[in-house]
C-alpha cells in the first residue's frame, strides 16, 4: 500500500498522523481563495498532478507486493476517481477522449497494470465500493489479485461548491461526533493497495463488506442511519463477526450533520455494543478526500488494527447528546480486537462497510 495526505508521504505517515490526533489544516495557497466564506483545507505542499500522483502510489504499492512486470501486466486496475483532471477544459487532445474512463486506461498504461479496469465516480464511496468489488470478486474466484487507487487533490471547482453550499466548518476545524460542529473540511487523499486472494504476509485482511441505500434525500442521510445499518450489518454478517468482536470503527464522520445519522446506525447496527466499541474519525486530522477518502482511511485502519494503536478523534469539544458512542479523545488507545470496520457514506445516500482483520 501507498498513500499521500497532509499527514505526509507514504503509508506509515498516515497512521503516525492520526495517532498523534493533530489538525492540519492551513490557509489554501494552491489557488486563489480569497472570495471564499472558508479558506482552509488539508493540503500537502508540493504536490503533482492528480495524474503523476496516482502513477507513484501504484507503482510503490506494486512494488511494496513484489509484483513482477508479467504480474503486473495481468493485474487489473480499480481506480476511484471524480472524472478525468482536465475534463472541463477540452473533451478530447490527441484525439484521446478526457473521460474518467481515458484517465484509468492512461493510469494503467503508465504503471504497467491490465488494460482492462474499472472506474468508480460514485463520490464519497467510490473508493470503498472498488474494495467491496475487487474483495467480492477474489472470494468468487474470478481473480486473484486487484490494485485499487483512489486520488483527490484539492481543486477550486469542489471547494468553491461545497463552500456556496455552506458545507464547509467555518471555524476552520473539522469536529466529528462533537457539539458545536460546524462542516467538513476538504483534504487531499491519494493512495493504492495491492489486494490479494492468499496472500503470503497480507498486513490485514478485507474480511467483510455492506453496502446500502438509504432512499431518503438527495443529499441529508437519512436520520435513523437505516442504510448505512444495513451496510454494516452485511459486512458483519458475510464475515461471521458478532458486533461485540468489533474493536474499532473509523467512521465516516467529517464534523457536518450526517455525523448524528451515523451514530444512529452505529447502535442500530451494534446494538448494545455500540456503546463499548471505540470510534474515531480519522478526517478530523487529514480532511474529506472525496473520491479518495474511502482507501486512505482503509488504509489507517488496516493500519491501526495491525500495530494495536487507534486514532484519535481530533477537534473534539464536548459532547452531542445525538451522538453517543465511546470516542477516542485526548490520546490513542489501545486495541483489543483485530476487528475494524471503515465507515463512509455519499450523498444521495449510498453508504459501504468494509471489515478488516489484522493478521
């Protein structure tokens, strides 16, 4: 696995950020901000195009796995993303179509992978759902291993509409599950995994997965968290895993008013365990990702589960009495269960569930 954030380069950088539960959100300086309501988000400084940072994850996460060029070759690619980079400035140049589609086949063509890939624009679950697939697939035996990517890079089009929307927190701190939230904050989220069906020395296993739709609203959650319930009922249940087993939850909680609908799942789903299993959200410290928020965070929590550290829930102030789950504040805890699910959710109410176990 590979990934990029605010938090740094490389995998361990995340994991490290989110156990040190610091917020690292600054004024914007990758383009011009200056008539926004908010000014802020999780950006690393330096970075490429989408494109050149996409290719380097892969390929350090193909060579994390050892893949070979002939494996590799026969490798297909997943990748999560909005659409094509350029897409809003020419449909085509070279006479190569600039479709999301175009850019996965580029993506591919550039590290080496399968020809043949999927493409995930489903907004904050698209990232999650490739998981979902390319897992559900290697059970079905019809692979056996799948490089799934996932990048967002903060941009001024996404920013300035979920500003216009008033979705940004306008006090420049993303607060998951607290009272006084105020919005999500945006962040950059670049990263890939290699999965693999019998893996040698995987680091986790993708063990479960849930998704699910709410049918509610074209964009608010759906109050009772009846979907994201489902979701995580499903990766529960295809895993054998009784909800008092779970030890950790990174949820999708990005500090807006979804976060009470999430708590709502999260006992409809764990029943009376909800209140005993430790929850966090890891956007508190690297922001919201978009498209690529579901693999980053994926990666934390394989992360934590392995090393037995959780992450903390950052920005916290007090409690909401809508959301009452046992929050890792102040200090990272220590794991008790090799069990964590990955929570996100989208709008227009798809929500995923993904279910790792440690190894």
């Amino acid at each position: 696995m590979a990934a990029i954030s605010v938090l740094g380069r490389g995998a361990h950088a995340q994991l490290a950020g989110g156990l040190a539960g610091a917020t690292a959100f600054t004024p914007v300086r990758r383009f011009d901000v200056d008539r926004r309501r908010v000014t802020v988000a999780a950006t690393l400084p330096d970075t490429g195009s989408l494109g050149d940072e996409l290719a380097g994850v892969v390929r350090e996460a193909c060579e994390q796995a050892g893949l070979s060029p002939a494996q590799r070759a026969a490798t297909p690619l997943f990748l999560a993303v909005h659409g094509h980079p350029h897409a809003g400035r020419e449909s085509e140049v070279d006479g190569r179509p600039r479709s999301a589609a175009a850019f996965a086949a580029e993506l591919a063509e550039r590290t080496g992978l399968r020809a043949a890939t999927r493409v995930y624009t489903c907004a904050c679950v698209s990232a999650s759902t490739a998981v979902a697939d390319a897992a559900a697939l290697m059970r079905l035996g019809r692979a056996d291993r799948v490089v799934v990517a996932a990048g967002y890079l903060v941009e001024p089009d996404q920013f300035a509409l979920f500003d216009a929307g008033r979705a940004l927190a306008a006090d420049g701190v993303a607060r998951p599950f607290s009272a006084g939230r105020g919005g999500l904050l945006l962040g950059d989220a670049v990263s890939a995994v290699v999965l693999e069906a019998g893996a040698a020395d995987p680091l986790a296993e993708v063990i479960g997965w849930g998704r699910a739709g709410d049918a509610f609203h074209t964009v608010r959650p759906d109050p009772e968290g009846g979907g994201l319930a489902r979701a995580i009922g499903a990766a529960l249940g295809r895993a054998g895993i009784a909800p008092d087993e779970v030890g950790y939850v990174n949820a999708n909680a990005s500090g807006a008013e979804g976060d009470a609908a999430e708590a709502a799942a999260l006992h409809r789903a764990l029943g009376p365990a909800a209140a005993r299993v430790p929850v966090s959200s890891t956007k508190s410290v690297h922001g919201h990702g978009l498209e690529g928020s579901g693999l980053l965070e994926l990666i934390v929590t394989a992360q934590a589960a392995h090393a037995g550290k959780l992450p903390v829930n950052a920005g916290y102030l007090e409690p909401d009495p809508a959301c009452e789950l046992d929050l890792i504040t102040g200090a990272p805890r220590e794991a008790t269960s090799p069990y964590a699910l990955s929570l996100n959710a989208a709008f227009g109410g798809a929500n995923t569930a993904l279910l790792v176990r440690a190894s």
